[in-house]
C-alpha cells in the first residue's frame, strides 16, 4: 500500500474491513497460519496432546504449546461444558478441530465466508467433513446456521469494520447462541463492552437477559463471555477492564470510537 493510500486510508471517516474477503485466499490465510503462529506454536493437535484439569479449569499442552487464544477457547468449553460449539470465522478449521480433539463429547461445527477457508480445513481436518459451511456472520440471520451452546469468534469481528456490520454480526452471534457467545479479539479494535451494553439497553439482543463478563485463560489471553444466565464471573462494566495492561493503540482507538457512534439505538423498553 502507498504512503497516500496509507494516510488516506488512516483518516477517511468510514473504514473498509481489514481485508479484501473476495481476495483473501486459501494462500494467503496459509501463509499468515504458518507466519504468525507455526512458527511459535501447535496448530494441531491430536489425541493426548491436550488435557483439560476440571479441578482448575486450565487446559495442558504436552509438548509444544497451543497459541493463548487457543488455550482459553478449550479452556472455557471445559469449564462451561457444552454440548455443541460452533466456530464463527473458522478459518483453516485447527481451534474447532482441536476443540473436538479434546472433547469427543461435543459435536463441533464451524462456519466461515471464505470457500477456500473451508477447502483448506478440510485438507487440514477431514474428521471435519459435513460440519463446515459458508457463513457471513454480517448477513442477514439464517435459520440454516448451526444453533449450539457455545458460539466463539477469535480475530473475526475485530476486522470487521464496514458501517455497521460489527453490530450486525455480534447480534447475529447471540441469536445463534443457546446459551454463551464467547468473543476473542484484540480489544482495541472495538468498544466491545460499549457497543454490546447499547445493544443490551436497545433490545437488540435475541436475549431476554444478557450478562457480560471478563474471562481469562491460563495463557494470558483475555476474552469477553456474553451468557444467557447468570454466572459467577468478573461482570464486565467498561472496555477499560479489558486493556488493563495493553499498551494503547491511538490508530485502533479512533476508529472503535467512530465504528461505536455509527450505532443508532432508540425505542426504550416499554414500562409495565
């Protein structure tokens, strides 16, 4: 990209996706897999691999470590023991291959825009073959997307920043949803807490109640838990709790605020 692209790109008003789906290939997914986490990480992992400790609600990695995001993912299903998961934003298929891995118990599901996304998971992961397909967590809700007990993004909606196709999909998410939705994304790149909480208050949640909460894996990583019942977990109050710690982006703040003011709320809840 140019330096003028660059600048322009830096202080238009209404920011594109982070990427070009339409071009955004099998390749360049690869290439980015083995750039930003073979190198450091197991992708994959098989039986014995992983073990998961009830007593302390953390996930073990024999041998290689698993990337944190991916720790706190298995972590979390241990800990709130679905039957069924589905992965929003799938990718090349390792977290939700690796989910069932570790937890033969759960039937496991995974949706992804990218048709070459999903030819690469099942290369990756053919155990996974008839429970893959297209989804664009930005469209219009579909009935024929798989309902489960957990829904979980990991670096989805953080790149989604299009008018107002962030709230669309978070909203999606929940309606898909029986019971938990867990988002695991760079912080910054969204007011999470602030634009589900006006979600909350302007009825645009699937959910009678939705209760926001802080959760961390044994890794470090952080992610938020939006439930349909109430738990005994840190109840998230502001984004600030999220980025304790995390060193300020200037450029990813700007645009979560003008992404979070694109969001038209009104219609309070009728009284009585």
């Amino acid at each position: 990209m140019s330096v003028f692209r660059q600048l322009f790109y830096k202080n238009r008003k209404y920011y594109d996706d982070d990427f070009d789906w339409d071009n955004y290939t099998q390749d360049s997914y690869h290439r980015r897999l083995q750039k930003d986490v073979e190198t450091e990480y197991r992708a994959i992992s098989t039986e014995g691999q992983l073990t998961f400790d009830a007593s302390t609600g953390h996930v073990t990695s024999h041998g290689a470590p698993i990337h944190p995001n991916q720790q706190l993912i298995l972590e979390m299903v241990g800990q709130l023991q679905p039957e069924t998961v589905h992965e929003v934003g799938c990718g090349g298929g390792d977290h939700i291959a690796n989910v069932g891995a570790l937890y033969p118990q759960v039937m496991v599901s995974g949706g992804d825009r990218g048709a070459t996304q999903l030819e690469l998971a099942l290369q990756r992961h053919p155990e996974l073959q008839g429970r893959l397909g297209l989804q664009d967590i930005t469209m219009p809700f579909s009935h024929r997307w798989p309902k489960a007990d957990l829904i979980y993004t990991q670096a989805v909606i953080m790149h989604i920043h299009t008018a107002v196709s962030h709230f669309v999909a978070l909203a999606n998410l929940v309606r898909q949803a029986n019971k938990y939705v867990l988002l695991v994304e760079n912080q910054q790149c969204h007011n999470f807490v602030r634009d589900l909480q006006s979600m909350i208050d302007g009825g645009h949640l699937e959910w009678e109640e939705a209760n926001l909460y802080m959760v961390e894996g044994s890794g470090g990583a952080r992610g938020i838990l939006i439930s349909r019942a109430p738990l005994e977990l840190p109840v998230l109050r502001s984004d600030l709790q999220l980025r304790e710690g995390v060193r300020a982006s200037a450029r990813r703040l700007k645009r979560s605020d003008e992404d979070s003011a694109r969001g038209l709320f009104g219609f309070g809840k009728a009284a009585g």
